[in-house]
C-alpha cells in the first residue's frame, strides 16, 4: 500500500505532556484511508491529526455501525520501539470488521501503516517506567443515511496517544462488583466483536460500581446470570492453590483478549497450567472463601495484568489473599512487560520492531 505522507513542519509539532493520564494527549500525525463500494479501500495518507468532518446522518452517529481495536508501541531501553502481536490486532479487527458487517482490510497493509505511523512520531514513544504509546485503530461507517441497512462508505484510521500506566496505581490490587443485574452482552451478539456498543453498555454499571468505592466491574452472561464472563474492559483468571490457572471459555459473548491468549500461551512455559473452562460464579466465590482461589487478575492491552483482591457480589466482600499483588499475578506481569519492552527474551517471537 502507497501511504501519501503530510507531515507537520517541525516548528509546528507537539511536545509531550510533563504528566501523563491514559487517553489524554494525542500525537501529531494519524493514517486514514476510505472505502467506497465501487472503488474500495483508496487515499490511504499519513497527515497531522485533524477532526473528521462527518455529515450529521452518517451511519456510525445513529447506528453504531464501528470497530476499533487497541495496542501498544514500547520504548526499549536500548532505543528500539516494540509492538507487541500486532498481527493479532490486525486479524481481530477483521473479525469484528466481519461482524459489524464492514469491510474488512489487509492485515499486513494495517500492519504497516502503525509502524510507519509510529516511526513517523517516535518522539511520542514516552521513555518513563511503564509508559507507552497507545495505538487506536478504527473504522467507522461514513454513508449518510437514515435507513436502516449496511453503510456503502467507510473510513478507516489510527490514532496514538503517549499513556502511563491505566490505573492509577499500577500494579496495586483492584476491587470488583460482581453486576448481579445487568448484562454486557448475550451468545449470537456482537460480545465477540470489539465494537463501540459493547462499552457504552457497560458505562452506567461501572459509574454505579464507582460510586460504591470498586474499580471494574465483572459481568455475567446473560442468560442464566451465572457464568463468569468479563471484567470491565478486560478478561479474568482465576489461580488454584496448586499454580493452576482458569479463564472462561470463549463463548461466543466474550472478546478474544490477545493478552488473555498470550496468557495461555506463557502460562505452562513459567510452570503454570492455563485452562479455558466455564466457570459459576457461586463456586469461583466459593473456592475463594474456602482459599482454594489464591489469586485472581484481569488481563487486557491496557493494563495488561490487574490483580484483584476483592470480589462484591449480592451484598457480600470476597476478599483474596492478604490483599496485596501475589505472586503469580507479579510473575506474568513481569514477564510480559518484559517482553514487550524488550528486556527479556521473546521465545514466542511475539514482538516486532518498528
């Protein structure tokens, strides 16, 4: 793919923020390229970030007809920027692209225009301890049009934000309130597809769970309000006191996290069993009170391990261990991160320089 390049002059680029939040700050320069069903994917450029001017009918403002995904560039300290299984992204993408009934776009094309656009704006790429620079890949439906049916035009773009760590307090021990009523999404949906529609639907759970003092919330499926699913914007596991390790199956309601799967994948390398089962959430809470589950932690791009030391469900605490990150939450962290900053080795070949 030819990628048309408008760079910023270099009186007129950004500078990174002092302080850093997560999402806040937006680098200089975005990929857009646009579909036409007669022409297909065409005016693929690199430009300064700009807003869209968007007909007020557009499809994506009244029927949510989107996709987006999310990644990271990593500064090694040896001066390398990383990324971390793009190629996964960029499959994912397809497949909620698919799902949405979108076009989908090459893969190896959507590869390569995060890397020059991140190469274009390294200078973005933070070098603070545990910073990165956040990569935003979307594609919204752009046709005009009130009717209900599948869009005709498309734009595809990215977007990169220089993000610090997604919580506050790092690697500290989350809490999580078990929705007991609300659902995020139902087997034969679009839980799979990471599509806009997903998140607004959890929005005013997770604001109700703040107000109670607890940081994410775990939601169940929707038909028997039993089964473990996902933890806010991320998926969770569960650890045995034998080192063993659980996660709910895909289900066809719960997003493939590429985090979750790289998870299952280094598990038995650091002696770690990783098994994909269907799991009630009266026994997990169960297993947790009886000290069966000695730790449990959520794993997504964005904060990639989270440990969790208290579970909220009907009323009643489920606290987990002495409250502090464990050992086995500490040890997969390390490893990814180390991986993804290039600070061990990649047995995997998981990291692909830019």
């Amino acid at each position: 793919m030819d990628i048309h390049l408008e760079l910023l002059p270099e009186a007129e680029r950004g500078t990174m923020p002092s302080e850093l939040a997560f999402g806040a700050a937006f680098s200089d320069h975005m990929f857009t390229q646009e579909f036409q069903t007669d022409k297909g994917w065409h005016d693929a450029q690199i430009s300064p970030t700009r807003p869209f001017s968007l007909h007020p009918a557009a499809a994506v403002l009244h029927y949510g007809q989107e996709v987006f995904e999310g990644l990271k560039a990593y500064g090694s300290k040896d001066g390398r920027i990383l990324l971390f299984r793009p190629q996964e992204n960029a499959a994912r993408f397809n497949r909620s692209a698919i799902r949405i009934n979108m076009p989908t776009v090459n893969e190896s094309d959507h590869v390569d225009a995060i890397k020059q656009l991140v190469d274009i704006d390294r200078r973005w790429v933070p070098e603070a301890s545990g910073s990165s620079l956040y990569i935003r890949p979307a594609m919204i439906a752009s046709t005009p049009k009130l009717g209900l049916a599948s869009a005709t035009n498309f734009i595809h773009f990215i977007i990169t934000s220089p993000v610090a760590a997604y919580f506050d307090g790092g690697l500290d021990p989350i809490s999580v309130f078990v929705s007991d009523e609300r659902r995020r999404a139902v087997v034969g949906g679009v839980g799979e597809a990471k599509t806009g529609g997903n998140y607004a639907a959890s929005l005013l759970a997770s604001e109700e769970a703040a107000k109670q003092g607890f940081s994410q919330v775990l939601w169940l499926d929707a038909i028997e309000g039993r089964f473990v699913e996902e933890v806010g914007a991320m998926n969770i596991c569960f650890v045995y006191s034998d080192g063993s390790i659980v996660t709910p199956g895909l289900s066809g309601s719960i997003l493939p996290g590429i985090t979750r799967d790289s998870v299952i994948k280094l598990g038995p390398t650091i002696g770690h069993d990783v098994s994909e089962q269907r799991l009630d959430i009266f026994q997990i809470l169960a297993d947790i009170k009886s000290g069966r589950i000695t730790e449990a932690f959520g794993c997504g791009t964005a904060a990639v391990i989270s440990p969790v030391n208290r579970f909220s469900f009907k009323g009643e605490d489920y606290s987990i261990g002495d409250g502090t990150t464990g050992p086995v939450s500490q040890k997969f962290f390390d490893t990814l991160t180390g991986i993804q900053y290039g600070e061990i080795a990649d047995p995997f070949d998981w990291v692909v320089e830019v």
